[in-house]
C-alpha cells in the first residue's frame, strides 16, 4: 500500500486516467466538434445550405410528407427480432404518433412517427412495441432528403462522443458512463495531487524539459476549465442515468411506472389511450399561432421547437406544442396541448418545480441547443482544453516511464505512446479523412454514407498501424516519429478538405465570408485552416527532437566506432 | 447589439482581472518587471484582480438569462486564464500595459 494519500490518489490518477483516457480523448474531441454539429451538416450535404427555416406550416407542408413517411429498412429488422410472427408489409402499417424537431441552427427539419402493429412481443415487458420511420425535409420544397447522405456532424461525429457507435447491448453507453465516472474521479484525485494548485495557476513553461512543460500544460488544462470538465462528466451521467444506467422505471419499478404513467394521463388531461373512435383532425396551423400568442401573452415570444402528435385519427389524439430554447439553457418548454378533433387547449404546462428545473438547466447545458455563439465557442474551447489535458497526460505517462522500461527491455511505454499517437492525431486525421472523401465521393453513389463511415474507420485503423510501426524508438527512451508523421497528414487533410470544398460545391471562403455569406461552411472552413496551421506548425516543432536525436545517435556512433578502434 | 457590448466588457474584464491576479504572484511578477514588488503593491493587484471578476460577472449578467450568463462567466475564466497563462509565457511583458505606474510604484 501507500504511504500517504497524496501517493494512492496519485496511483489512481494515473491508472485509471490512463485506461479510459482513451475513451475519454473520443469524448472529448467529438464533443467539442458536436458543438458544431449542423453547420458540420451543411459542409458535408450542400444541397442543405441555405438559411435555417423555422418550424414550416403542418397543414401545407408537414401533413402531407406525413402521409408519405413509411417505417425505416433499420427499425423493422430490429422490431422483427422483438416480437412473434412476421411483421405486417411496411405500405399496410398506420401511423400512430408523429413528431418534427427543429433548431435555430436547422435549414432542414427532422421528422419521425410510430407505426402501429399487431404482433405480441416476445418478451412480456416489452410492452411498448412500434416501427419507427423518419427523415429529413426540406422544409421550403417538403422534398425528403436522401437517406444515403449522411449528417456527419450529427449522425456521426455527435453519437460518436456518447456511444461511441458502439451499439450492441448499449456497450458504448456504458464505456462512456464508466468513463464520465472515471473523469470525476481523476477531476478529484487531480486536485489532491495537484502540489501548487494556485501559485501555478497561470504557469506553462514551454522552453523547460518536455516532462515539464507537458505537466504544466497538463496542470493548467486540467484546472483553468476544471468547472466545465466536472459540468460536463457529470452531467453526461445525469442525461442517460434514469434510462441506460439506472433504468429502475423500466425494470423493478416498472409496475409503479405504468401506474404513474395513467394517473399523470388523468391528471394532465392527456389521454393516455385510444379511445377506438375515429375523427378528423382540426387545422394545427390554428393551435400553434395559438400557443405562440400564449407565449406571447406570458412576455417570451418564440418560436416552435418541438410538435408532437398521438393516437392519430382518433378521438383521444392530441397535439403538444412545445417553444424552441433558443434563448435559454433549457431545450423546449412551455408545452401547451390541444385536442386534435376540435383545436381547443386541454391544459397549458405550469412553471417547472425546482427539481425539474435544476434537471432542465443541466441537460440543457451539456446539450446546448441555445443561440449564443459567443458561448458555443467557449464550449469548443473547454472541449480543447480536455483533449490536451487528456493527450498530455499520456505523453506524461510516456515520459516518465520510458528511460526506465528501456533498460528493463519493456514494451510498455512503446504500447501506450503507439496508443496515444493513434487516439490523439490518429482521431483527427479519421474525421478529416471522413470529410475528405465525403467531398470526393460522388454525390449520388449507392451507400455513400456507409462509405463514409467505412473510410473513417479504416483510417484510424491505419493511423494505429503506422503508430505502432513508427513507436520503435520509444523502446529505446527516444521520441516516436509518428507524431510528427501525423501532424504532417492532418496538416494536408486539412488543407485538402477546404481546397475540395471550393472545387466541388464552388463555396470558397471569399464567396461564404464576403460576397454571399454563409457562417456554416465559412466556421468549418476556416477551422480547418486553423487545424492545418496549428498541425504544420507542431510537425516542424516536432522536427526539433527527432534531428537532435539523430545528431545524438550519429555522435554515439562515432563513440563507438572510436573506441572500437582503441 | 446592447448585450454583444457587455459580453465584450465581460471578457475585457475577465481577461484584465487574470492579468492582476497573475500579476500578484512574485514569481510572476518578477517574469514581466525587473524590480520586485512590495507586499502592500501585490495585495492591491490581487483585490483588484477579485473585483475585476466580480464586474465581469455583472458585465455578463447584465448581457444574458442568468442561467445563460454563470455558464458565459465561467467559461470566459478560463479563457482569459489560459490567455494569460500564455502570454506569460511567451511574451510576458505584455502584461506591462495592464499594471500603470499610477497603480503600482514599482511598475
């Protein structure tokens, strides 16, 4: 054991940082992108760059792409496995909820429904069976887009950083919770070794030896945006605990949960129902100028962010209205639900209680669906500030190792820096590489997405190969040239990317920034500038060791050579 | 544009308060002037690197929802932290702007 607390909590710093800080880098990095998610979006589909549209008309536009909206190839295989017998023919199945979700960031509106059917389940608990359908409109035209053109900034960048798309019974929901936890641990423990946490608040010492200057910029990445790290883990637990990793409501109190679930229904007013009668449904057009003359009336005019509409064609369905976020830290809010047959309102949502309130404001702030871009920056900036935290500990845990497990003949620095180089340059040429080929790709094959994604995944691969070819030296205490090697490829990616942008779609950053302004793709363009100086920039800084190295090699040499001859 | 020009004030703030609360570092202090610093002069800088901070967070109270404006406040610490952080250790007698002789005698 240890001698003093400093020492355990130092152990447990280190160990666990280091197993899941791979994990954790993932988290982070793909984080800081989700900030920008849509505008990633618009870069990578163009026919979806144009001005983000609020929530359109549903009697003109959204009715009729309702009509057309038919169960999804993806949640059908995945239903059929649930149930007993065959499913009904997709065309036969009827919708029985629906919903649209937009943003202040969204040119085009997300949609989805369930689709009723007859099958039991076959596991009795699975009560709530459904096919689900969705798409994507075009909410000017009412057109659909392609299922083929992947949202690579929230289909895939975003998901990436909670789960990892890692799927099968929700494994990567759980590596990223056990991570989160860990982060709050390290954060802890972080703090209780820290030996001068305030005299060296504002201390990095670049020109020192490279074990301290990366403690250093390890220290003050890790403590100037230490609330927004602590905010951010926690928070991540808060989002999926009540259903990934505490699911009581759905397991041992599942009974209590289906019974709250109908009182609420007869205390809202909310059928929770059928009732098996059919009826039209009156114009939503007219309830939601009425909800936004509520909101009005209530001193917060806004927008619709979020409709929702259940037991369609019957009796008892209802339409739920909710107001954008967009100028607080909450998603949506101050439902208001009508009764779809008639129009009228059933019941106007009352000011939150404290709990739910103190719940809205911490999901909400890791979710930032909010119009504050001053504030989404600084959110990419805290997301930074963790990547290098993370990315130099591991350079840390390098450093401090290698001259001893050289002389021991160990493998094991050379392990955790070809693992470093592959989670931290490896990570961005990936996502650069992905955006690359998405400019390359044509716009009409068959499963470009699936491309896409293929494309990402074998380059990370890649990118740990060649870590772990280059990471030799590291077995001799010297510096892994697949650092600097990587730096060179983001560098070029980079710079790739933006030059394929132009030639393809014809959006230089001269047209998106001053003739025919367009933020979205001009903040990803110029980012990826920015990536491409700062990795050229670190590969020629990067050049300094391995030059002095091999001066150092070729003197020992001659050494050798020298005392040979005597 | 009213609430852009509090951000602006918070983060002038935010950063200006960081540079004062480097500042009443010795080590610090030592790595922009070439005199040392008295007691009575690194107190001064570092009440006025708190007060600063708390007139930045009425700057960004002012601009924004309070529950939008304590997630602007903290966020621009870090960033003006960092900043300072960096200049210090690149060019840290930049920080001689930020500390007039009116201020501090030995600056």
């Amino acid at each position: 054991m240890f001698n003093s607390l400093r020492m355990s909590m130092g152990w447990v710093h280190t160990w666990m940082g280091l197993v899941l800080g791979f994990v954790l880098m993932i988290c982070f990095f793909f984080g800081a992108l989700s900030v920008f998610d849509r505008e990633i979006d618009r870069w990578a589909i163009p026919d979806t760059r144009f001005e983000p549209q609020p929530m359109p008309s549903f009697d003109e536009v959204l009715k009729p792409v309702f009509e057309q909206l038919k169960p999804h190839p993806l949640d059908m295989a995945a239903t059929a496995e649930r149930v007993i017998g065959p499913l009904p023919d997709p065309a036969t199945m009827k919708l029985e909820s629906v919903y649209a979700y937009t943003t202040h960031r969204d040119p085009v509106l997300r949609i989805g429904g369930e689709f009723g059917i007859p099958n039991q389940p076959k596991d009795p608990a699975d009560d709530h069976l459904h096919v689900h359908g969705w798409a994507t409109v075009n909410p000017t035209t009412g057109e659909t887009l392609s299922s083929d053109a992947l949202k690579i900034g929230s289909e895939w960048f975003y998901p990436m950083h909670f789960n990892l798309h890692l799927t099968w019974k929700m494994l990567g929901y759980w590596i990223v919770g056990l991570a989160a936890l860990v982060m709050l641990a390290a954060l802890v423990t972080g703090v209780i070794i820290h030996r001068k946490l305030f005299s060296e608040f504002f201390t990095f010492r670049p020109w020192k030896h490279v074990l301290r200057s990366s403690l250093d910029l390890h220290n003050i990445t890790g403590v100037v945006a230490l609330p927004f790290h602590f905010f951010f883990a926690f928070t991540a637990l808060v989002i999926f605990a009540s259903n990934v990793y505490l699911p009581l409501s759905y397991t041992m109190l599942k009974s209590l949960h289906d019974q709250h679930e109908q009182l609420e229904a007869e205390r809202t007013g909310l059928p929770h129902d059928k009732s098996g009668v059919a009826a039209q449904m009156a114009s939503v057009d007219a309830m939601v100028a009425e909800a936004k003359r509520r909101w009005a009336e209530r001193d917060m005019p806004g927008e619709v962010g979020y409709l929702f509409i259940d037991h369609l064609g019957d009796e008892n369905s209802y339409v739920s209205i909710y107001r954008a976020g967009s100028d607080r830290v909450a998603l949506v809010g101050e439902g208001i639900h009508f009764k779809a047959s008639t129009g009228e309102v059933i019941r106007e949502q009352p000011p939150r209680s404290v709990v739910s309130s103190i719940n809205e404001f911490l999901t909400g702030l890791h979710l930032q669906h909010f119009e504050h871009w001053m504030l989404r920056w600084l959110y990419v900036f805290g997301g930074l500030m963790g990547s290098i935290c993370i990315a130099t500990g591991f350079v840390l845990f390098v450093e401090k190792r290698k001259a001893k497990h050289a002389k021991a003949c160990s493998q094991g620095s050379r392990i955790v820096d070809a693992l470093a180089v592959t989670t931290v340059t490896g990570m961005v040429m990936a996502a650069l590489g992905m955006l690359v080929a998405n400019r390359l790709l044509p716009v009409d094959l068959v499963g470009k997405g699936q491309w896409e994604q293929n494309i990402f995944w074998s380059i990370w691969a890649l990118a740990f190969l060649h870590a772990a070819w280059r990471s030799s030296p590291v077995a001799k205490a010297r510096h892994n040239p697949a650092w600097r090697d990587q730096s060179l490829l983001i560098g070029m990616l980079s710079l790739a990317a933006v030059v394929l942008n132009w030639i393809t779609t014809g959006d230089h950053l001269i047209k998106t920034v001053f003739t025919d302004t367009y933020w979205a793709v001009a903040g990803v363009d110029l980012s990826l500038l920015a990536t491409s100086l700062i990795a050229f920039y670190a590969a020629a800084k990067l050049r300094a060791p391995v030059v002095e190295q091999k001066k150092t090699d070729t003197a020992l040499n001659r050494n050798k050579q020298v005392n040979a001859y005597d | 544009m009213t609430e852009a020009m509090w951000l602006i004030a918070a983060m002038m703030t935010a950063l200006l308060s960081m540079g004062w609360l480097a500042l009443s570092y010795e080590s610090h202090w030592q790595q922009v002037f070439p005199k040392s610093a008295s007691k009575p002069e690194l107190k001064r800088l570092k009440a006025a690197g708190w007060a600063g901070l708390l007139v930045s967070a009425v700057c960004s109270l002012v601009a924004d929802h309070p529950s939008m404006a304590v997630l602007v406040w903290v966020m621009l610490l870090a960033l003006a932290s960092m900043t300072i952080a960096m200049i210090l250790s690149r060019r840290p007698t930049l920080l001689r702007m930020i500390c007039p002789p009116f201020f501090v005698a030995n600056a």
